[in-house]
C-alpha cells in the first residue's frame, strides 16, 4: 500500500504563493509514490478547542463538526505536509484552531499514557513544514516553528524539514524563486522516498 499523506494549506488563499509552494512539494511527495488528500483548513467548518474536557478520560473529542473525521485520519496516516504563511509572528487562526482540536492526541499520550499512534507506525512518520513570510526580518518564522514542533510531537508525526521563504511584501511571487520551489519538489520527494524505504523494512 502506497503511504497515505495529509497535506494541511493553512493560508485562506487557495491559489496564491504558500499553495504554489504546497503544489510543488505535493508534485514530489506524489512521484515518490506516495498518496495525498489535501485539507484546505480555512474552508473547513469547525469550533476551536472549548477546553470540554471529555478528551481526558476517552480517545474522542465531544465536538462532532469538519475536524471530526481528521481526528481519526491522523492515527493512521504516514505522512503530513503543513503549508502556512506567517501572519501576526505565527500560525495563521483557522490552521491554528485546527491543530488545538487535537487535544485528543495529547491527553491520550501525556494524560492517560495511551498514545493514539501505534509506535510501529511511529517510526517511520514525519512532518514537513513550507511556509512564507512578509517581512525581512530575523526570527519570522521562529514563533511558527515552536508551534509546530509542539504539534509534531503531539501527534507523533516528527517535526522531519522546512522550506521557507521571507521577504515575500518584496519577493511577490513564489515562482520568481525557481531554488525555492525545486526545494520544496526535492524535500518531498526525499519525505515520501524515505517513508516508504521505512515502511517497507
């Protein structure tokens, strides 16, 4: 079976410069032989994290909206691509109220001591992060990559590799960086390739 990957564009513009980076990692990830089904996160219907509670003692969040069934798909994935700008020194809301859902990951790992990825499957996911910044400035994408390697580690899909790209207010268009772009063609490539290399030992 052909590694199953999710790809999350958290950037509410589904045609604009962070999804042309996503396209083009997806293009790699894809001729690895890898699957994708790409989440456009800002389009999705969804409540963020209400601190309920009822995820402490059972493996299910008590919310049943759009982020519902991501809560399953995500025990049983190989793979994730996480595509973002920065926007305020961060994770953008909706991607952000996305990835708080999963809440139901840590109290089952840290809470109860009962991950909800077999260690098995563990061993061979990873994460790779594509993100754009406005400014040119140190340390954009700092407060964006905390957060994800949190993330990462919540939901036992490693924190793997990054493309990023600031200084997009001048740059514009993503594609006038052909480095970029063959980056992020390369790093998922190199993901999916070493995903199923690990899949198959």
């Amino acid at each position: 079976m052909a590694p199953q990957i999710i790809a999350l564009l958290g950037s509410p513009r589904p045609k604009g410069n962070t999804a042309k980076l996503m396209n083009e990692a997806l293009r790699g990830i894809r001729d690895a032989g890898c699957e994708v089904e790409t989440v456009h996160v800002p389009r999705l219907t969804f409540s963020p994290c209400k601190e309920i509670l009822y995820c402490q003692e059972h493996a299910a969040c008590a919310m049943n909206d759009d982020v519902t069934p991501y809560l399953e798909k995500f025990r049983d994935i190989d793979g994730l691509i996480v595509a973002t700008p920065v926007m305020t020194m961060g994770i953008p809301g909706a991607l952000k109220s996305f990835m708080d859902r999963f809440q139901v990951f840590f109290m089952a790992k840290y809470f109860r001591q009962e991950p909800l990825v077999a260690p098995e499957k563990k061993a061979h996911r990873r994460t790779l992060l594509l993100s754009i910044g406005g400014q040119n400035i140190e340390h954009d994408f700092d407060g964006l990559i905390l957060s994800m390697k949190a993330f990462c580690d919540i939901i036992d899909c490693p924190y793997w590799d990054a493309v990023l790209q600031n200084n997009m207010d001048e740059v514009i268009d993503i594609t006038t960086r052909p480095k970029v772009m063959k980056d992020a063609y390369e790093k998922g490539y190199r993901m999916g390739e070493l995903i199923a290399r690990d899949m198959a030992e």
